[in-house]
C-alpha cells in the first residue's frame, strides 16, 4: 500500500507494444562515478491541468498508466507530484539498487490523511505512518510472531476448518444460475480467518442471518482503503473544507474499525481460557514488551484491518484465473489428489510437497500484486541507469508494470505457474528482485506468511474437490483503490469432482 500517483489511459496499451531491455550502470553515488543529472531522466509532463491534477482525479487507472509510460521512456522516467519528485524504475537491476540503498530504516513516505485523523481520533499513528527507530521498534515486537514459520503453522488447522465451512457455504449460495458471486464473499473468509486464528471465535459470516458487527467491520475496512484513495494527494487542512464529506467518512469509517477491534481484543482478554486461547495472538500479547495496553492493541487492529482486503483480493484473483484456465485446474487436481490424505486434511508439511499450489498463488500474485508499487525514499544519493537520484528522492517500483515486461518474463502476460518452478538446472527463468508482492526487506509486509498460508490452503480445498467455471469470459478489470480490486463481477460455477470429499 504506497502512497503514488495515477492517470487513466484505459485504451492506450496496445499488446504489441514491446520493450527493450536497457543495459544499467547501478552504482552508489557518493563513490567516484560519473553520473548524468538528474534532469536528464525522461521526464512525463501532462500540459493540461497537470500532474497533481492528473494524480488527483486518475489515480485508480494507475497501475496501467505506468506501465504505459515505461513501454514509452523505457526502464526509468521521472514525473513531480506537487512539490515532490518521483522517479519510476523497471529493470531488474535497478530495483536491485533501490533495494541494497533503502538503508537501516527504510522509508516510503508518510500519508497526511493518516497522520492528521488519528490526531482527530486521540488515536496512535499507524505503524505504516512511522519511521526510524519507533518504527524498528515496533517491527521488531510484531516480528517475533507473524514472520515465524513455526507459530504461522501452529494455524494450519484453523484455516483449514475456516476454508471447509467457507466452501460449504459458497455451495449454499448458488443464484438460480448457479453461480456464486465471490466478489460479495471473499472479505467474509479472510475475516472468518482472522478471527479464528487470532480470537479463537468466528463472527458470524457464513450465517445466512449474518450479524450485523461483522458486516459493519468489513464494510468500515473498505471504507478507510477507499477514503484514503480520494485523500491521499489533498492537505488535511483543504481536505477538512473542500472535501469535508470524504474527511468525516473517513473519520467514521476509522472509528468504526477502533471501536469494533478493541471490543475484539477486550472479549478475548476476558474470555480467555486454556481451551479457547489462541496460541497466535497470546505469542503477539505476551511475548513482546508493550509500552501501553493501547500500543498493543492499535497494532493488533491494524493487523485485522490491512489483511481482510488484501488477502480476500489475492484469493479471488487466484479463483479467476484458474476458472479461465481449466488445464491449469487439472495439473493442480492431480497433485493435490497426490499428496493431500483421503481425509482431507492438511498436513503440517504439506505446503513442502505442494510445489504447483505454490506456482499457481505465487504467479497469480505476480500478474494482480494487490500492493501495486514497492516505495521506497532515498536515504543516500545513488545511480540509477547513469542518472543521478539525489536523496530524499522517492523511487518507485510498478509492480503491475513490471510482472507484464516481456524483457523481464517471457511471454509475460500469460498465466503460467511453470515460470516458478526451478528447471532442470535448478534455475528460474526470471532473475531477482522481480516479484515484490509483499515488498521486500525490513519493511516488508508484516502479515506476509499468514497471507500465502491463507490463500494456498483455500485453493487447495476448493480445488482437490471442485472444478470451476466462469459464468461468462469477460476478461477482468482491476482498479486501483489503495490495493489491488477486481472491479468487474466474478461469478462462478462450483462443479463437483469425481473424487470429491466430505469437507
């Protein structure tokens, strides 16, 4: 979730258009190297209205817009946004440099609209608002329990009983068509995910008498993505005037997700019991450090809040292009049938053996990142391509951009989950620092492992027992809203497979 610029150019990215792949000269500046000037970067200028303007009113087309714009200037171009400038970088190479320079404290700018409601609220600042030592602070704390592969698995058999009821449900929500709409449905798993692994409880989702908390929470989540997306470019002083309807939805959708998140972590305070506890959220509680009750609890919400719609999105994109591509549907069935037991469930070292599973999630992420640029602002001057990048500068990497670069992948815009499965030699066929879904480095996505763990348990159930089918072949439209959304309907038929299970 970076905070960067857009325009809508939706019928301007003509297939045929290739890339040539540009030779980089990547080096620190500071060292005795010869750079050209920063003003010698390929600049993209909007005559009329501007920049700012464009970056205002455009912004949800923006993932397409860069990738426009390096099919024009190549690898790097420069644009100004108000006062700041921004520099955009496609080539392996060159994101390899923005990286190995991102520094002890890595910084991808702070958003106003963020920093100014929490005030408004008595709120802390959000940890994605922080920077220098608070910021590796607090990363640490978090660290210890969601980037550890052995607490991460301790919840394989919750998400595996969430997905089974998910997919149940699903089954009993076929229209008279029988389709099922998911983009209606996805945020209730990631919730009924969430609140299991984290609370030990279930909120209600999969009810067709749903409670009314649970929608509210959800629809409060998106809520804050969307408000944030019309604020983002606009000073909170002009917001607080001129957009005073978007400034107050935005404070109330944000209360909503405090008040609704420390009634969550107060009741499973209260309530908890040796039987019920939750062996994931009592490793986060009690085995850091909290400066204050209140610091505890503003992380865990945030947690909550920024994995419901990132994860949902990743799992319905994963749906969608696995119902486009029923030959892909079979080879993952077959290794599923493989090396999942008769009874359905999910063994520990199951994600070891799941090597395909794996190059489906991971090629979907590739093709819809949901975070659709990797930010980082200049701690140090350095290189870029023979350019000089002065610091302080921000660099972005386009995410969408750089997964559809034939130079980069072959044949890239095709959805082919062999790219990520090491050849005969051992190699991949794409070099590093490519595929930045969750970023990369200290500032990474925190909820990262809890997120792939998630997504490929959901397809691996769905899949080892149903095929699917898209109720019509309308290619899918993406925008963006802070994240990554579908923002066509994805309707599908669930087919029953011969060897379909019990779940």
């Amino acid at each position: 979730m970076e905070p960067v610029l857009s325009f809508t150019l939706k019928r301007l990215l003509p297939p045929c258009w290739g890339v040539r792949r540009t030779i980089v000269s990547a080096t620190v500046a500071n060292k005795n190297t010869v750079s050209r000037p920063f003003k010698d970067i390929p600049e993209e200028r909007q005559i009329l209205f501007g920049n700012t303007i464009n970056a205002i009113l455009n912004y949800q087309r923006c993932h397409e817009y860069w990738l426009y714009l390096h099919r024009k200037h190549g690898p790097i171009f420069r644009q100004q946004i108000g006062k700041e400038h921004f520099v955009f970088v496609a080539d392996p190479q060159l994101v390899t440099e923005v990286v190995r320079n991102e520094g002890k404290y890595p910084s991808r700018g702070v958003l106003p609209v963020w920093d100014e409601a929490r005030k408004d609220m008595n709120e802390l600042q959000t940890i994605a608002n922080r920077q220098g030592e608070y910021w590796q602070c607090m990363r640490r704390k978090m660290n210890r329990t969601m980037l550890n592969s052995v607490t991460v698995n301790t919840s394989i058999p919750d998400v595996s009983k969430v997905s089974r009821d998910f997919i149940q449900y699903l089954q009993s929500k076929d229209a008279k068509d029988g389709c099922v709409h998911l983009n209606n449905e996805m945020c209730k798993w990631s919730l009924e995910t969430f609140g299991q692994v984290f609370y030990g409880r279930r909120f209600g989702g999969f009810t067709d008498d749903r409670i009314a908390e649970s929608t509210r929470f959800i629809d409060a989540v998106m809520g804050f993505f969307e408000t944030t997306e019309e604020l983002m470019f606009i000073p909170p002083k002009v917001a607080r005037i001129f957009w005073k309807k978007s400034w107050q939805r935005h404070l109330d959708v944000s209360a909503t997700v405090f008040t609704l998140g420390r009634k969550y972590v107060n009741d499973y305070m209260k309530n908890r019991t040796e039987e019920n506890k939750s062996l994931v959220l009592d490793d986060l509680i009690f085995n850091n450090e909290w400066e204050s009750e209140k610091e505890m609890t503003t992380a865990i919400i945030e947690l909550m809040g920024g994995g419901i719609d990132t994860t949902s999105n990743s799992s319905l994109f994963a749906i969608y292009l696995l119902s486009r591509h029923p030959e892909i549907q079979d080879k993952l069935y077959d290794e599923l049938t493989r090396i999942l037991p008769e009874d359905g469930k999910i063994p520990d070292n199951f994600l070891k053996e799941a090597l395909y599973l794996k190059a489906v999630c991971k090629e979907t992420q590739r093709l819809y990142p949901v975070g659709t640029s990797y930010m980082r602002q200049m701690p140090v001057d350095i290189s870029l391509n023979g350019h000089h990048v002065p610091k302080g500068t921000y660099v972005i990497v386009p995410l969408y951009a750089l997964a559809r670069m034939d130079s980069i992948y072959f044949d890239a815009e095709r959805f082919a989950p062999e790219r990520w499965i090491r050849n005969i030699s051992g190699k991949m066929e794409h070099p590093p620092f490519v595929y930045l879904p969750f970023g990369v480095g200290p500032r990474m996505c925190i909820g990262r492992r809890f997120a792939e763990l998630d997504v490929n348990i959901l397809v691996a159930l769905l899949y080892r027992n149903y095929k699917t089918e898209l109720f019509n072949d309308t290619p899918l439209e993406v925008k963006t809203r802070l994240i990554l959304r579908a923002s066509t309907a994805v309707k599908v038929r669930l087919i029953p497979r011969k060897s379909h299970q019990i779940i």
